[in-house]
C-alpha cells in the first residue's frame, strides 16, 4: 500500500533557506517523507545540515545546466510516485500552505483529490520602508509585504498522477489557466520567499551569477535571474513586482506558518 505524500527538494549546498524548509515541512511530514535531491554538496554539509532532517537522494546532474536539473527532478520524482500518492517537487523557498485548521498535514492527510492547484503569491522585502531581515529571529514576524503571481506560482503540485511537466516546475503539458482555475483550492496557498531580504536575495544572485552555467541555460537564457551579471538588471528584477499591487500578509497566515 502506498503512503500518503512525500516532498522532494533540488539542493547544492544550500545555506540561506534549508534551516526554515525543514522548520516548515517537519510540522507537515515525517522526516521519512522529505527528501532533498542533492547535486554534490560536500559531505559536512549532508552530515551537519541535512543530517537525519531528510532522506537524501544524490545525482550526479548538474544543477547549473537547467535540463540536467529539470530531467533529475523529473526522475526522483517518477520513483517517489511508486511509493506514495502525492509527490510534491518544492523548491527550498517555497512554503506549500493550507489555510484551515490543522493547516497542510490535515489536508494532506484527509484529500483524495486527484488534482489541486494552488493560490501564488511571492513575498518582497522593501528596504525603503523595512530593516533587513535579522535570520535570528522569526522570518514571518519581520516579512510584511507579498504580491500576487498566480502565472508562475499558482502551481498544481498536488497530483494523484505523474504530471508531464514543463522545465520550471511551473506548468505542466496541456494545462491552461482555465484547467487550472478548475482544479484550484483557494485556501491552498504556494508562497516565495525569494525576495524575503533585499540585501541577501542580491547577494546571493551576484554569487550565483559567477559560476559556471551550462552554454545550454546561457543560451537559451534560462533561469536568467541567477545567470544575471548586470547589478543595474538585478535591481530592475528586484524592483520590478511593485509596478504591480502589493499587498499586507495577513496576520494569520503568518502566525500559522510560523518559522
């Protein structure tokens, strides 16, 4: 018989965000049922940090090319479904949140649904009106602002069957906008933290920019947010969701998400 749900999250070393992933999903999974896709971080790294937080599959793709990336995902992902109903790909700053009393482990625990989208939202620190970000103290008691993205992050990432996804993770084959307001859960709620700090979210893409991508991501200009030397671009990235409405996060969701 299979088990229930299993996430899986794609790491190289990661430093910035894996101590709140874990703080997060460990109140929704059994440490059992979080794996992280490893693409060759160092040995102190698995044993310090990963430890016995996640069960760790290793690859020996490379998470600079983002063909290699997507196609390792998709493979983990394949033999994970042969185990559990639902395998959930997240990114490590992604929060997968339910908005209702025993939040996503009793949704998870309960759905058969056969398909479930979700509500996208991506949060954004403004340093004109808000201090950095202390990491020391809870992220969500400090992280005030969001911004809708239901296009990149209104993902269906709760799939009784394999999805034939699309590179990104974003979308799957055949999925229209009108498929996915068909399936989507209003009190589902996928959240980004990507720009959760404005000093550590540039700093962390100056570094990114510097290594060595794969001709293949550098031609066909994907995943061009980290592949971007221009600091005069980055900001324009950066800067870019406050053209659009931004919104206060709700208290609630906030207390409940907790990390």
């Amino acid at each position: 018989m299979k088990k229930k749900a299993a996430i899986i999250c794609p790491i190289k070393n990661e430093e910035t965000y894996i101590e709140k992933f874990f703080e997060y999903y460990q109140k929704h999974f059994d440490t059992s049922d979080i794996y992280i896709l490893d693409f060759g971080s160092s040995e102190e790294y698995i044993k310090n940090v990963i430890g016995q937080n996640a069960t760790v599959i290793k690859t020996d793709a490379n998470i600079l090319d983002a063909m290699e990336l997507f196609y390792a995902i998709r493979k983990a992902q394949s033999d994970l479904y042969k185990e559990y109903t639902y395998v959930l790909p997240l990114d490590v700053d992604e929060i997968l949140y339910y908005h209702a009393e025993g939040g996503l482990k009793k949704y998870l625990q309960e759905t058969e649904v056969e398909l479930i989208s979700s509500r996208g939202h991506e949060v954004i620190h403004l340093p004109f009106l808000q201090e950095p970000i202390d990491p020391s103290k809870k992220w969500m008691d400090q992280i005030k602002y969001w911004y809708t993205n239901h296009f990149h992050y209104g993902k269906t990432l709760i799939s009784k069957k394999e999805l034939d996804w699309e590179p990104g993770f974003h979308i799957y084959t055949g999925e229209t906008v009108s498929i996915r307001e068909q399936h989507l859960d209003p009190k589902l709620f996928l959240i980004h933290l990507h720009r959760h700090d404005f000093n550590t979210t540039m700093s962390r893409h100056i570094k990114w920019s510097g290594m060595e991508w794969s001709e293949y991501t550098l031609e066909n200009k994907l995943n061009y947010h980290y592949t971007e030397k221009s600091e005069e671009r980055l900001l324009e990235w950066y800067y870019r969701p406050i053209f659009e409405k931004i919104h206060t996060i709700p208290e609630e969701i906030k207390k409940n998400i907790d990390i």
